[in-house]
C-alpha cells in the first residue's frame, strides 16, 4: 500500500469516528462499478438473420421454445420455420414458377414477368415471416432452387438422359453457384419484405393519432 493510500485510509477511519462520536450511521462503502459487459454477437447464424425488430399487437414468435445448449441457434430457426410454413413454402411455389420461367424465355417478355414474380414472392416471404425476414426469404428462394432443379433433372430424365449426364463437373459446379445466387437472391428479397412490413405497420401506427384527431 501507498503513501496516499495509508493517509487516506486514516482519513477515512477519522471520518467514522466522528460519525459515530455525534450518532451518526457511516455511509455504506461503495466499491468500484462493474464494467459493463458487452453484449454476445452470438454465432453465424445470429449474424447473418438476426432477429427483426417486434411488431405492435403480435406476439413472441418464440414462444414456447425451449431450446439451449450450443444447438440452439439452428433448432430456434426451424422452430420459426417450422411455426410459420406457409410464409415459406407459397412463396417457394411463385418462386419455382417464376425461376423457370425466367430461366426458360430469358430474352422475352415471359422471361421478365418470371422476374418479376421470382423477386415478388421473395419479398412476400419475408412479408409474411417478418419474424427473420432473410431467413423465409432464403429458405423460399433454395426450396424454389430445389423444386426447379428436380423438374428439369426429370424433364431431361424422360428424355433419355442417363444419370452420366447430370455427374458432369461443370453441371454439378453450375448447381452450387446457380443455389448460392437464389440464396442471395432471397436473402435480399426477404430482407427487403421485411423492412416493408415494419414500414407499413409504422406509418399506420402513426396514422391513427391523426384520424383521431379529425
């Protein structure tokens, strides 16, 4: 211990002594604050579709979840997916329509509407799962990759196409990048639903004040 800490130590027992001398009670010793703990980014997953910010007048969509333990981040995703289907999997059926369609007239007006409709339902995902907007909206856009890359393998299938041809290097790399590009896809598309519904629902919440008024 210091000089300093020694003389303020006995001014300090001084002090006491003087409080308890006229009746006084001592003031409670109050220690160093605790630093402030930074809040846990949690892992891949939280990152990449972090929960949405709630809206008015819904509930929890966790509740009734119970999941822990380091698993918890995938079962709480497939537990939201697993609630909620219909946000999803509609989507992924305007989504395959559209995908095969703007893969199959790419260069006519068809293959714009499939366009189109391929990003309008994306953005319906997320819509609709405002809960992890980018996470229905992924989900959408690979279900709908699936579905359209099944069709064709049976379209060429029944056509006489052996399964050599579907094990080819270059079709197997072009499915990969061809599915990271729609996982892209829906992840913006889910996002950006999902930023207009929390917009919606702001401008109607603030819409409603103003017609009281009138």
């Amino acid at each position: 211990m210091s000089i300093e800490d020694r003389s303020a130590s006995r001014a300090e027992a001084r002090r006491r002594a003087r409080l308890a001398a006229r009746g006084e009670p001592p003031e409670p010793i109050t220690g160093d604050p605790e630093p402030e703990t930074r809040p846990s980014r949690g892992g891949f997953l939280t990152r990449m579709f972090p929960p949405a910010p709630p809206l008015p007048n819904r509930p929890d969509p966790l509740a009734g979840f119970n999941g822990s333990g380091p698993l918890r981040p995938v079962t709480e995703r497939l537990y939201l997916l697993g609630r909620n289907p219909l946000a999803w999997i509609v989507p992924s059926l305007g989504a395959t329509v559209g995908l095969i369609a703007s893969l199959s007239y790419a260069t006519g007006f068809i293959g714009l509407v499939g366009t189109f409709l391929l990003f309008g339902s994306l953005i319906a995902a997320g819509w609709f799962g405002w809960q992890r907007p980018a996470l229905f909206g992924v989900t959408a856009a690979l279900a709908a990759f699936l579905i359209a890359t099944a069709l064709s393998f049976l379209y060429f299938a029944d056509r006489g196409a052996g399964p050599e041809t579907f094990a080819g290097t270059q079709i197997i790399l072009n499915s990969i990048l061809g599915g990271l590009y729609q996982g892209a896809l829906g992840f913006l598309g889910g996002w950006y639903g999902g930023y207009l519904r929390r917009r919606q629902t702001q401008l109607s919440a603030d819409q409603r004040p103003r017609q009281r008024r009138r």
